[in-house]
C-alpha cells in the first residue's frame, strides 16, 4: 500500500494534526508560528509538508516577522522515521519579510540606540540568521520566492545553500528598476561565523545591467557591528 501511494504522489491532509505541527515549528524557530490555510503531506520517496498561509511572529512581538503564501517542508526520510522530523529543504513562496530594529536589538549584543543605523540593525540580525540555520543539522537548502523585504524590495528568488560543513552560498535574482540583477555570495561555514573569533572570509559578487562589482575580504562580529576589510573590484 505504501508503494502504491509513493507511485501515485497521493496528498493527504493532515489539517488534525496542526496544533502539533505549529508546536514543532514554534519549538525550532524559538518564536509563535500559525498555520491559518491548509496542510497536506505528501508520502513520497522524500516525505514533503506543504503548508498554506503561515504567519511566523516577530520576537520583538510586534508586525509578523514572516507572512507566507506557501511553505513546502522536504523531511529527512531517516530522521521521520526515528520520529525526529528535520527539514531537507525549504521552500518558501510569496512572502513578506519584516526585519525590524526591535528584533535585531533583541538578539545583539548590546543595548538598543536612539540612532541606530539600518547598517547596524542588519549586524545585529546576521549572528541570530546564522545560528537559526546552523541549529537546523539537517538543512540543506533553503529557497525563497517571490518575497518583498519590509515592503519595499521585491526579490524574485534567494537560494542558501548551508551544508553542515560547507562553505556558505546565497544567490539573490531580482529587478531594479526593470533591471534584472544578480547578487551571488559565498562565505565560510557558519559554525566559524558563530563560535570563531577569527575573519570570517567573504565574497560577493553584483551583477546589474552589464556591470559587475566584486568584493572579496575578511568579515568580523564585534559588539559595534560588523567590521569588513575588503577589496572592490569593478567590472563591465
């Protein structure tokens, strides 16, 4: 029977079991998460959740950090089986994201600033981005579409590629302007991002309109922000 039903891609609905699901959601993420459209597993060779309408809360506790149309979970087949069900790959689609400076400040180092700068707000949220994903062993993807960043920047599609063990790889295609650009970065693993005090190595590669600018260095997380040595390297 269990054959039958990977050959044929049956969907099952598993509406009775969202107040379990949303617990093991909230459990990982460490904040409120809500499904408020339909659920359905899908029992194939890799065991997939696909959850409609989530709203993920902020820890500031103000706007929803993340509202979602459509997240589609791929299980790690060995681990649901030991009843330990740890995501593969994430999908995330038609989303608003809001990173707001209460939330960041929650997760820094030090106290929050009257003058704080969006430059430091986004050094404060990197570290509590990075050990989100580091606390996820099984992850191996995470893949963001059609997503509007704090109602104004609108990206097409993000790709994080986070081996455990592997080197950091994030791709952003999007438009500006009705050009279409690229943002392509690699790093070093993000373990060393949260327990070395050494640089962590950087390279980021923009693309837009027939014009490229690298930037290669060191990245480093001080109780300030972040501190980057770095070399620009303009093109096209």
């Amino acid at each position: 029977a269990w054959l039958v039903v990977l050959g044929l891609g049956v969907s099952i609905a598993v509406d009775g079991f969202r107040d379990s699901i949303e617990a093991a959601a909230s459990r990982a993420l460490g904040v409120e998460v809500h499904v408020n459209g339909a659920l359905v597993f899908r029992p194939t060779v890799g065991p997939t959740i696909v959850a409609h309408d989530v709203r993920v809360a902020s820890p500031a506790g103000g706007e929803a950090l993340l509202r979602a149309g459509r997240i589609k979970l791929r299980l790690a087949p060995v681990a649901l089986l030991r009843g330990e069900p740890r995501s593969r790959r994430l999908l995330i689609e038609d989303a608003s994201i809001d990173l707001d400076a209460g939330w960041a400040v929650a997760h820094g180092a030090g106290p929050a600033q009257a003058d704080e700068t969006k430059a430091g707000v986004v050094a404060q949220q990197l570290p509590a981005a990075a050990e989100l994903l580091a606390g996820q062993p099984e992850l191996r993807q995470l893949v963001l579409r059609r997503v509007v960043l704090n109602d104004r920047v609108e990206l097409d599609a993000v790709s994080v590629d986070a081996r455990p063990g592997q080197p950091l790889e994030l791709t952003i295609r999007g438009r500006f302007q009705q050009q279409p650009y690229t943002i392509e970065l690699s790093g070093g693993r993000l373990v060393d991002l949260l327990t070395s005090s050494r640089p962590w190595p950087l390279r980021v590669q923009m693309n837009l309109a027939d014009t490229r600018l690298l930037v290669s260095g060191d990245l480093e997380a001080t109780r300030q922000g972040l501190e980057l040595t770095f070399a620009l390297q303009p093109g096209g």
